[in-house]
C-alpha cells in the first residue's frame, strides 16, 4: 500500500519535487500579475467541462431538506471568468475531480488543476504564458531531477502546429487518422516524438459541436472562427495532452447558442439537470465586457513528464504521493 511505501521514504523525492514546482508555479503567477482565486469545489453544472457524463455528483439539502444534486468541479474556469472583469489576470490551483470509469495509467479521479484566466491576450499571448509557465515549473525539477532533455524543455521554443498540420503529419509517418478524429494517447506521443522529442502545442481544432463517435469535442464556451475553435492543446512527450487553453466566446448571445447546440446540453436535459444552471454565466457574459482567455494545467502530468525522463514507462500515478485512482481507494 502507498502509505507504508510513504513511511519508507519512496516517495520523498516526488513530494520535494511537486513541492518545488508548485512553488515556482506560483512564484511566476506574482511575477506576472496574475491575482489568486478561491473557487468553490462544489458546483453545479458548470463546474463541469466538456464531457458531462465525467462529472462527479455529491448529494446536498435545501432550506426544505429535499436533495439536491451537486457536482465536485472539474474546471473553476467559468467562475475565473467573472473575475477577470474586475481584475483582469486570475489563477486558481486546487483539485479538480473526474468520475472515470475505466482504471488507466493515464487518468485520475483527483488531481491537481492549475487554472488561469485573463482579458489582455489572445491565443498567441495565452501560448505564450502558458509555455513560460511551465518552463518555469521544469526549471525549478531541473535541481532535482537533472536532465538533458530537461534542460532542451526549458531552453529550446515549444513546437507549434495547426490540428490540421498535425494531422498531416501524423499521416505522412504511417499513423491511421483522418481530419475530425481527435488525437489519442498514440498520436500525442507520436506527434511530440516527430517533432524532436519537444513540448507541442497543437491548435485551431475542428469547430464541430456534435462529431461522429471518436471526434473532436471542445468546449461550447470556446471563440470559433469559421470552422475551427481558437482553442490550444499542450502535449509533453512521454505523457501527452496537459494542457487546454482557449480563448472565449465574448458574446453572451452566441455562447447561449453554442451551448444549446452541445453535447452538454444533450446530456444535462437527458439527466434531468436543468440546464438553466448556466443562465448566471450568460448574464456575466451580457453584462461584461468582451472576451478572456485562459487555461488549465494537469499538475500531475507536468510532474509525469519530468520523471519519464529518469523512470521509463512512469505513469500518472507516479507523479503523486496518494494517487485517487479506484485500485488505490480502498484496501
């Protein structure tokens, strides 16, 4: 069990390195004017990302004592947005919590998201951030896990390709994938290690609100631009998709539109959740002004991505002390 391989200290380097990088992670959040946000961990709905069905429900009571259903939040975004009205540049970095329902070396139940949103910078000013900071974090591992691929993180610019140029070049190397099929474990690590073995952001993927079983799905709040989302993914190599980032949709009128024609819709309606949980975000929409952009950091998989680097094959749940994964819940 995990906790007596704690007692014998196993896991003493990972707890000094997770320390680290949280606190070069915040550490860069003051430095580059970003203010930090408490948000809630019980939500409604809109504590939820894209794929609805992963939300995480907790049973609450009403002032009458009927139940209430509530969800653990996978995602503070929606709530970071209001903020950004009042002081632009926020981050928040708590848990984030996914009903899973398949046990894989690639997911958990609970870990630890790093959000932030912000309304002076669009897609490239977001790249940009989002590649400093976690620049930032792989030079604070750099001390205790040295490393010369490491060292190319931190040094060398991050690849940046269009999801269709990705998917071209997946192509050209022998990989069976078509445009509109999203990208699985196989074709990140595939991708990263095409092009030199290097952090790579992948872009501007298929707007398509409902696309056949295997395509993309991005989140209803995202800005589109013609047919394509003004959206950012960032694959580590050895581990993958660790980053979403996107630039919102400003207009509370289109989101609400964008929103009915959803996946989440479909699902909330089809749950008996009523999808009016969202009416206070289109309200910040309509009373705001204009768009934000931001982001969310799998904290887990940054740290993943340093120690594949030393322990071949290491998997998510190597990169956390007490991994909430349901092999691991209960004795």
């Amino acid at each position: 069990m995990r906790h007596l391989d704690i007692l014998n200290g196993d896991y003493a380097q990972t707890t000094r390195l997770r320390s680290k990088m949280l606190r070069a992670a915040r550490e860069w959040f003051e430095e580059n004017s970003f203010l930090e946000i408490c948000v809630p961990h019980i939500t409604g709905a809109t504590g939820s990302c894209e794929w609805f069905p992963n939300a995480m429900p907790v049973m609450m009571y009403n002032a009458q004592g009927q139940e209430l259903s509530m969800f653990l939040r996978q995602t503070g975004q929606l709530y970071l947005e209001a903020f950004t009205h009042v002081h632009n540049r926020v981050f928040t970095i708590g848990p984030s919590f996914r009903q899973e329902r398949k046990v894989t070396n690639r997911h958990l139940c609970e870990f630890t998201l790093i959000e932030f949103e912000g309304r002076d910078f669009e897609l490239d000013g977001l790249m940009n951030l989002i590649e400093s900071a976690v620049k930032r974090m792989y030079r604070a591992a750099t001390g205790l896990c040295p490393n010369a691929l490491l060292d190319n993180y931190c040094a060398l610019p991050f690849n940046r390709v269009t999801y269709a140029e990705a998917i071209s070049t997946l192509q050209k190397s022998g990989y069976q994938i078509n445009y509109g099929d999203d990208l699985g474990s196989k074709e990140e690590l595939g991708l990263c290690a095409i092009l030199n073995s290097l952090p790579t952001f992948v872009t501007h993927y298929p707007a398509d609100p409902r696309p056949k079983e295997g395509g993309v799905i991005k989140f209803f709040s995202m800005k589109r631009s013609a047919s394509t989302t003004l959206c950012c993914d960032l694959l580590l190599p050895h581990v993958g998709e660790s980053v979403g980032g996107a630039v919102r949709e400003g207009s509370s009128e289109q989101c609400r539109i964008q929103f009915c024609e959803s996946y989440m819709y479909e699902h909330l309606t089809e749950r008996g959740v009523d999808p009016a949980q969202f009416d206070w975000y289109f309200d910040v929409l309509a009373k705001g002004e204009g768009q934000s952009a931001g982001c969310g950091i799998g904290f887990e998989r940054v740290v993943q991505s340093v120690l594949a680097l030393q322990q071949q094959g290491a998997s998510i749940k190597t990169a956390v002390e007490l991994p909430r994964s349901p092999e691991y819940l209960l004795p």
